[in-house]
C-alpha cells in the first residue's frame, strides 16, 4: 500500500455566523439526533480574561445600556449583601437559523449569581418586493462567503460602509439606493443596475465627522419614476467623541435602536436574600439554564 503522505480528506472550517444549517447537518448525521431544539450559535467576543481594550466603544456603550435594567436589582441586593459588585463575564453574538439575533451580556456578583440579558436589534430589513433577495449593511463584509462579518448595525464615526444587494430578478434600469441622513437629508443617491451577482457598493460619509452625523439613518431602494419603496433598512451612527453629554444621547439612541428582549439568572440559594427576583419591577427573569439563547442552556451537541 502507498503510504506516501498525501491528504485522505478535506474539511473546511465552518463559521457557525455564516452557515450554521451545514453545522446542523453535520452534526446530525453525526450523532443521529434530532438537533432542532438544540441552543443558538454564540460567538463569543468578550470575556473577562480578554484585555478590556478587546471592548470597543460600542460594546461599551451596549454594557452601559445593559446595566441600566441591572440598577433596580442592585438595589435591593445592597440590603442583603455588603459591598454589592457586578462583574461583565462574557459578551456573545447570537444566532438562530443563521440569522444575528443581537447580543446576550453575562454579568456576575459578589455572591456568584450571574444574570445574563438579551439585546436586539428594534429595526430588520423591510423588502416590500420580490425583486430583492437580500439588503445588508456593515463595514467587514467576507468577500467568500459574500456575508458581513458585523451586523450591530451601529457605526462609530464611520467614514466608509458597505452595502450589500442581491436581485431575485431585475430587469429595470429606473432604479436607485437612496441614503437619508437623521435629518432627511440625502447623503448619496446611486443608480442601481441589473445584476445576476451581489451589488457591494461603498457609502461614503464626510471626511470630518459633525454632531449632525448622530442619530438613526436610512437607506432606501426605490424606483425613480414612482418613488416607490422596494426596500429599507435603517442603521445608526455615533462619534467616537468621550464627552459625557454626548454618551447620555448615545444610550438615548441605542434604547430606540436597541431593546433588552429578554433576562436571565442563574439563582444562588441564600438565607440573605430570599427570593429576591420577586422583590424588584425589572422583566421578569427565568432560570438560564432553561433559555436557548444562554450561555448556560444545556446543549445536547456538547454531550455525544
């Protein structure tokens, strides 16, 4: 027998954030169970043991809008436990059926109760026609996979994005994308074309950044001659500017932009602090480990 070292087998490395229906099918052929109820996709991109400069701003504006449902807790914690800290563990990307689903935050106190909340996004992609197949916005888009890598949706003093279209079927040439600034103002209007591949076209923003940046944009797709709206995205930009008043009118935005949809907690037994959940007027919160998008759902794909 030959026994020359040659490859016997190729695999590719798969990104869960890019086709996790491949992922399932594996893993089903491999364990022969039934995966559909199985935990989301968590991309992790934030853990304590990580430098702290690995949190941009963004995510540190997110942490801050977080922690104002954590406030109420907090409280009534302090009148059982002394010297009351709360900890960010982890920050994961969250995804279901290959699609983001927003953010899941774990934080930690003192006593070792963890709680973890999830943020989404307020604002999808409408398409109101059959004519787009797909509408994405970001800034570090896979030229492989042909999928952005980003997908808060959320800029910090951006001076180039990326938009992504693909056409289902499109044989007009009466076509535009069309982006309105907070104000309404038209930043760029560009003539689309027919095209069997994606359109990836470069939105530039002013070379110097102004405080009339700030705010929820849109992008449009519509026919010229009727201004009929094909489809619609928003997306938000901030600055990147440290001043405090500005950051209370960031958390303002990212409360319009962004909702905590849902609260978690990993229950600690203690003579203190009796069934203090029951006490605060926060969402109401489950146990994580019964939550499919928690870090700390029990995950037959982890048990073979």
């Amino acid at each position: 027998m030959d026994t020359i070292d040659k490859p016997l087998f190729f695999a590719r490395k798969f990104d869960p954030t890019i086709d996790e229906t491949i992922l399932d099918w594996l893993d089903e052929k491999i364990s022969r169970r039934d995966l559909s109820n199985s935990a989301f996709y968590l991309q992790n991109i934030y853990h304590i043991n990580d430098d702290e400069n690995n949190l941009n701003k963004l995510l540190k504006l997110i942490d801050s809008y977080a922690r104002t449902i954590l406030i109420d807790y907090q409280e009534h914690r302090r009148n059982c436990f002394r010297n009351d800290t709360i900890q960010l563990e982890q920050i994961h990307s969250i995804f279901q059926s290959s699609l983001y689903q927003g953010y899941s935050l774990q934080y930690k106190y003192n006593d070792g109760e963890q709680i973890e909340i999830l943020i989404r996004l307020n604002s999808f992609t409408t398409i109101n026609s059959q004519q787009v197949k797909r509408f994405e916005i970001g800034q570090g888009l896979d030229s492989k996979e042909i999928v952005f890598i980003d997908r808060s949706r959320t800029f910090m003093e951006p001076k180039l994005v990326k938009v992504l279209i693909e056409w289902e079927s499109m044989t007009d040439n009466d076509t535009s994308l069309v982006i309105n600034s907070p104000s309404g103002a038209v930043l760029q209007r560009v003539k689309l074309l027919p095209s069997i591949e994606p359109l990836i076209i470069d939105v530039v923003f002013p070379v110097v950044s102004s405080p009339e940046m700030i705010g929820i944009w849109q992008m449009s797709i519509i026919k010229e001659n009727h201004e009929n709206f094909l489809a619609s995205l928003n997306f938000v930009v901030l600055l990147s500017d440290e001043d405090q008043t500005l950051h209370i009118r960031y958390l303002t935005i990212l409360k319009k932009f962004w909702s905590i949809s849902n609260m978690c907690t990993t229950n600690i037994n203690s003579s203190l602090c009796n069934n203090l959940s029951n006490q605060t007027q926060i969402i109401t919160s489950s146990d994580c480990f019964q939550q499919r998008w928690s870090y700390f759902f029990y995950d037959m794909k982890s048990d073979w």
